[in-house]
C-alpha cells in the first residue's frame, strides 16, 4: 500500500514537472505577480492535471493508439509555439510579457504541459491501476509546484531581466525536444 503510494506520488511529480518549468518562466517575465496570479497559475496547471489523468481513463483502450502516437507532438509544439513567442518578445524593448495569465493563455499552457498526464491514465487503466489516485496527487503537487515556480520565477526575472525570458524561452525549447525525444 505505502509503496503503491509512493510510486503513484512519484509519477504525479513527474507529470509536474514541465508546468513547473513553464511556470517558472511565467514568473520570469512579469514585473508584479499577485496572490491572485499565483493561485490562478498552480489552479489551471493543478486542474488539468487533475482531470487530464481521469479522462484518459475513461477513454482507455478506445482511441489510445491514436492519442499515444499523436500527443508528444501535439504538447511539443504546443510549447514551442509559447517558447518562440516568448524569446520574440523578449527581443522588444518596452513590451509586456507574451506569457500572460489569462484564461486562454492558461488554458493552453495547462493543456500542452497536461498531455502527458492523459497518457498516462490510458496506461495506468490498461494496466489495472488507479486513475483516480494518481489524479488527486497529480493534481496537488502540481498545484504547489506550479504556485512556486511563479514565484521563483518572477525573483529570477526581477534580477536578470530580459536575459532571464531568454533563458526561460530556451528552456521551454528544451521541453518541447525532451518530449520529442522520448516520443522517438
């Protein structure tokens, strides 16, 4: 039991990880980061890692060839289409961050850094296991890490400036080619 839990929090941390980075680099371009921001970040991240997992459960073993072939490349393009607007932006003088915290931008970002957690539902209720466990995990260590990383971010980004949006567009460029590279 303790070891099926520590394996199932192990994996929702790794499904954590690239909203984590992202949201690092949301906090990386944005002068003031309000409670409210860092609540709405580590909520959309934390919500489609929730329901991502549960979905993909559902929806086992129907269509999961399709999703399993088609997702990498949908999430990797999905984050170098927000990475190269973010190191275009970055290139301005005077502008505001391409990585706003809207609803449409979350949505998005949430989305393309949650594909990952759909595949894994689809396994993880092929395999017997529970969807619903490694939703709930997945979805409060995404929340914290995600609410940090905006943190973290926006002191890195208020100490190096436009250098550290270059450098948090480049990261996501090297998410986007970890996904590819894992999908090969």
């Amino acid at each position: 039991m303790l070891a099926e839990f520590i394996a199932t929090a192990a994996t929702g941390a790794s499904l954590a990880m690239d909203a984590f980075s992202v949201s690092i680099c949301i906090g990386l371009c944005h002068d003031r980061i309000s409670a409210k921001n860092v609540l709405t970040v580590g909520g959309a991240f934390g919500l489609f890692q929730f329901f991502m997992p549960l979905a993909g459960g559902v929806i086992a073993g129907r269509l999961s060839g399709f999703f399993n072939s088609w997702t990498p490349w949908l999430a990797a393009a999905l984050i170098v289409w927000v990475a190269v607007n973010m190191i275009r932006e970055a290139g301005k003088e005077g502008e505001d961050c391409s990585m706003t915290i809207t609803l449409k931008s979350m949505t998005v970002l949430s989305f393309a850094t949650s594909l990952d957690a759909l595949a894994v539902g689809f396994s993880i209720e092929s395999t017997g296991g529970s969807a619903m466990s490694l939703a709930v995990l997945a979805g409060i260590i995404t929340f914290a890490l995600s609410a940090t990383g905006t943190l973290v971010g926006k002191k890195l980004g208020s100490r190096f400036g436009r250098k550290a949006e270059y450098a948090g567009g480049a990261v996501l460029l090297a998410i986007a080619a970890r996904i590819i590279w894992q999908s090969l």
